[in-house]
C-alpha cells in the first residue's frame, strides 16, 4: 500500500510541475484546445502505465516533451484525419494566448517552431535540442538561427 501512495504521489508532483508545458506542446501540434488536452491526458496517462524510471528532472522533462510529440504526431497518421480538412478543425477551438511572440511562434512551420519553443520557452540548450530530437548540434543551431529571422520577419510585420 505504501509503495502505490509513494508511486502516486510522484506521478502528481510531476504532472503539477509539467502539466503546463505539456499542454503548450501539444497545442502548439494541434492548434486547438480539445485536442491538445487529450493530447495532455494521454501523455500522463502513458506516464502511469509505462512507469518509465528518469535519471533526474532534465531527464524527466525530456521523457514528457518527446511522448507528448509522439502523441500529437500519431494523432494526424490516424486515417481519418487524412481524409477531412485540417483547417476545418483548428477553426473549431482557438485558445486565447496572451503572449504575442508564442501566437507567431505557433504559427511558424514545425521545422522551427518546435525548436524555438524548446529554447526560449523551455530553456534547453542546443545540444540538449539535439540530444532529445535526434538530430546534430550544428542541425539545431542553423535551424535557430534561421527560425529567428523568420520569427523576427513575422513579428515586425505588419501582417500578423
């Protein structure tokens, strides 16, 4: 009985201390408010069943980022996403942000929205971009650089 009080308690102290940036992930995949809470739910409840062991918090945090992108990836392979229009459905529930830069930044291509997010957002360091995408250093740093100048292009335009 006490190991699953132990085992419960944990799960709520990282669901309290992540909740919040899961849920921006996953809205920053799926662009509207149902989806990314679902998206939310099924991160944390594949915390509980996989019961995964973390090393430390980073590892922790990294675990979570890249279950709730798998999740909202798997999301849009389901058939029948392929077979009505997405924009239909990112129309059904905006979420009202109220950070200007994180609105653009969500409208970004994937490519470099993911990244930025991961830096300025989450704090992460290039190489540890890197270490949880799978992909080189220098990948991260150039795809920064170059989703800086188009954050940089969107926010001084006019056309927001």
């Amino acid at each position: 009985m006490s190991v699953f009080v132990r085992q419960e308690n944990d799960i709520i102290k990282i669901y309290t201390k992540h909740v919040d940036m899961v849920y921006r992930i996953c809205f920053m995949y799926m662009k509207n408010k149902a989806d990314a809470e679902d998206a939310t739910q099924n991160t944390f409840i594949k915390l509980i069943q996989k019961k995964p062991v973390f090393e430390n918090e980073e590892h922790e945090k990294a675990w979570l980022i890249v279950t709730a992108t798998n999740l909202c990836k798997n999301h849009f392979k389901h058939w029948w996403r392929k077979n009505i229009d997405i924009s239909l459905l990112e129309e059904q529930g905006e979420e009202t942000l109220e950070d200007e830069t994180l609105k653009v930044l969500l409208k970004l291509p994937k490519k470099w929205k993911r990244i930025l997010y991961l830096y300025y957002y989450e704090g992460y360091k290039t190489e540890e971009i890197a270490r949880i995408l799978h992909v080189r250093p220098a990948t991260i740093r150039s795809q920064l650089q170059r989703g800086r100048m188009i954050l940089k292009d969107w926010l001084e335009s006019e056309e927001l």
